[in-house]
C-alpha cells in the first residue's frame, strides 16, 4: 500500500501518513459512486435539498475543527482558516437552494407543447489544488450535489486533511454512503485515472495551466465535459488620479495573502509614471507592515509557503542579483518561511510573464491609460485583477477592455459564492460559483410532446 506524510510547513513536522488510493480503487469508488447517484437523482428535490442544509450545519459545528487542521496541513493564518471554513458552510447552504429551481423551461411552439429538463450528468470527478483545499473543493462538490450528481474529489498530495475530513462530515450529515468520496492519491494514478474513466462524466480541475491542458486533451478523447481554472499573472493597476495612500496599504494584501499562493493573486502592480515614485515610498512600510508569523497565532497575516519543494521554485525568481526594491520580514528557523518581496524589473523579465505563486510581486510604471491597457493584456493569462481609480467612466473602459475574468475597482475582491468565478484566455474553461454553476453539472433535455387539434362535433 502506497502512502504519503503530510506535513507542517511551519514546523517540518510530520501531522499524519495518508494512504493512497490506487487505480482499482478509483474504480470501485466509480462503481458505488454510478448506484449511489442513480438514487439521488431520484429522490425529491426538497430531500436533496434538506440534504445539503444538513451537510452544512454539521460543517458550521465543525469551523474551529476544520480550520485548526487547514492551519497544521497549509500553514494558513487562523484567521483565514477560519474564514475558509465558513465559507465551505456557506457555499453549502447557497446551493442548498437550487434543486428545487432547477424548473426548465416552456417553450412555446407549434403543433404541440415543448419542454426541458436539467439532467445531471452522472458522475463529476473533482481535482483540487493544495493551495485552497477545503474552499476550492466545495465550489466542485456543492453545485454539483444540488444538480443531482455523486462526486468524486482528490485533493492535492500536500494538503489533504480538511477535504478528508469533509467527507467524513458528509456521512455524518446523512448523504447516501457513496455519493460523495474523498480520494487520496498522486494525480498520475487517482487524477489520470478521473480522466480516463468512462463513468466519470465530467471533470473540474484546479491546478496550473500545463496541467489543465493535459486534462483537457485526455477529456477530448471521451468528450467529457471539463471545468478549468488554472493559472493567472493578474494586474493591479494604480491610476494617478486614485487615492494612492489607499490603494498603497491595501496592495500587499492583493498579493500576499496565502503567502502569494493565489491564482488571484495581483503579482503585476501598474502605476501610472508620473505618481510611481510616491507610490513606491507608500507601499515600503505597508509590504514590511504585514505580520508574518506563526499561523496559529491571532493577528498573523501571513505564514509560510507550502512546501520545501515549492519554496525552492519561488526563490529562484529572486536570485542575489535580483531587482529587490525591498522585502518585508520573515521568521528565521524551521518552516518554509518567505518574506514579502517587491521587485522593480523590466517589462520582459520572466518575473513580469510567468506565474510565482509567492509572496514576490513585480512593480512598473505605465505612461497612459492606453498603455496600462496594453500592458496588462500582455499575458496568457486573464484570470483577475484591480483598477484603482477615482473616474467612473475610466472604471468602466478599463474594466472593459482588460481581458480577465473577474475585476474589482478600489478593491481587490476576486470571489464570492453568489457571483460567477473564472478566467480568460490560458487562465481556465467555463465558470464555477453563482446561480449558474448547477447548470454546468447537467445536460438540457428538451421534449416536445405534438398536441392534436380538436375534432368540432357535428351539431
């Protein structure tokens, strides 16, 4: 049997060995997980329904629980855990709600009357990344259960416990043994085996872009449907005319949150020429400003980087020679500690286009809005990112013309379970999150049924 340590990446400490699932046991969890959809398809929406409501109140007397395990396997700060493991709750009861909406439509037509149907799919295969296990996780599992569908879900090899520990909520709230399993286990055997598998209808992937295309080219060959939110290089771009001061203390936390470990992340911070240098003397004590710590400390802001094997990929972005502007501070001692660092390299720079996934952001002047524009399309990627301004009408042609998926003004708001979630270009396929998200978890049946005309009876 194949198995696994998890660790603490503030101690180096071993939490727990984890074993992991093998191809034939994907293939049973496929096999009980077909049964156990087949009946929940069947049962009464209101059941369904009363189903999830259950999940989420036996999660919410399990916050503290989840969130002490999500700061041992993550390294998050408390304070955030705690939040993800709140909003796990909330996405359960917001989508509580929707199978008794899922209504179709009456269409009308000639000759007789025409209907559709919001199928489930069957079977939804769900690959989480280790940067936002629990949270990232529900956005799969919730829509999908609402839909009427069994799902299936592999957390990352790194951070494991919170979504092993969410299924095991799950039984405890009383959904059907089988309907939704959690599956330890290395993406080329657990994830491939996803992917290849022609019960699992469909697959929601959140991982890095090279990965993504893999899944995607093995889910063409099956034409399985397939969710994809991948990487991004976001851009913060700060206009003269903004309030600088705020916009300064506020854009460590766009990037630096989770250590930087966010595909939301706002890595690219445009400032407009003519304010760069005031802006730069703003955002020195607002970046040596954030707690970095212990995460299982109050007030900690910031805690360390998953792994070892991750922060050796995040320092060779910032070699000795590198254009440090300035860094914050960092404890010193076990754990895979990484301080906040600003960079002022040039408009080519591999730090400028490739995606870090640490607490490193790269900071440069733009002449016009004109340029701010060309400049923050100059990516493959178009996940998120922030406009600061004071100009309405520049909001919103900026907001435009910006190709990403999810943008915030005077903000650097990227998700909420009640609005849709998603990338442009290499940054993913389709949207999670919002009203809609059942919808992409099943297939529109439409029925006509031919209405005969009345035969008049003869007086």
């Amino acid at each position: 049997m194949t198995t696994t340590e998890v660790i603490n990446p503030a101690t180096e400490e071993v939490l727990r060995t984890v074993e992991l699932c093998d191809e034939a046991a994907v293939d049973d969890a496929v096999a009980r997980a077909v049964d156990a959809q087949r009946r929940w398809a069947r049962s009464a929406p209101a059941e369904r329904a009363a189903a999830l409501r259950s999940f989420a109140a036996v999660v919410d007397a399990h916050v503290e629980e989840l969130a002490a395990l999500e700061v041992a396997n993550s390294g998050h700060p408390i304070g955030n855990a705690r939040w993800e493991a709140g909003h796990v709750r909330d996405v359960l009861q917001y989508y509580a709600a929707a199978p008794e909406r899922l209504s179709g439509s009456q269409i009308p037509v000639a000759g007789g009357w025409n209907v559709t149907f919001n199928e489930p799919l069957g079977v939804v295969g769900v690959i989480t990344p280790w940067n936002f296990p629990m949270t990232i996780a529900s956005w799969g599992f919730a829509p999908a259960l609402a839909a009427g569908n069994a799902v299936l879900v592999k957390p990352a090899e790194w951070t494991p416990l919170t979504t092993l520990r969410l299924g095991e909520l799950a039984a405890e709230a009383g959904l059907p043994a089988g309907l939704f399993q959690v599956l330890p286990g290395r993406g080329s055997v657990v994830g491939e085996r996803f992917v290849t598998h022609p019960g699992v209808r469909k697959i929601v992937f959140t991982g890095s872009t090279e990965v993504g295309t893999r899944v995607m080219a093995g889910a063409a060959r099956q034409v399985k449907r397939v969710t994809l939110e991948l990487g991004g290089k976001s851009a913060n771009i700060i206009f003269d005319d903004c309030d600088l001061e705020r916009a300064a203390a506020t854009a460590p936390y766009g990037v630096f949150d989770n250590a930087g470990q966010d595909c939301c992340a706002r890595s690219r911070i445009l400032v407009q020429r003519n304010v760069f240098d005031r802006f730069m003397e703003l955002l020195e004590p607002a970046v040596q400003g954030v707690a970095v710590g212990d995460p299982r400390v109050e007030g900690t802001e910031m805690g360390p980087l998953v792994s070892k094997k991750h922060w050796d990929t995040v320092s060779s972005y910032v070699p000795d020679d590198a254009p440090v502007a300035f860094r914050g501070a960092a404890p010193s001692g076990p754990g895979f500690w990484f301080p906040p660092t600003v960079l002022t390299p040039g408009r080519g720079d591999r730090t400028v286009t490739e995606e870090i996934f640490g607490p490193v952001v790269a900071v440069l002047p733009f002449d016009d809005e004109a340029d701010a524009i060309a400049l923050a399309n100059d990516t493959a990627y178009g996940l998120s990112g922030s406009i600061w301004t004071d100009n309405v009408s520049r909001a919103l042609r900026v907001s435009r013309a910006v190709e990403a998926g999810n943008l915030s003004v005077n903000s650097h708001s990227s998700v909420r379970y009640s609005t849709p979630f998603g990338g442009f270009k290499q940054s993913g396929l389709g949207r999670e999150l919002g009203p809609d998200a059942p919808l992409s978890f099943t297939e529109t049946k439409n029925v006509f049924l031919a209405v005969e005309d009345a035969v008049s009876e003869e007086l």
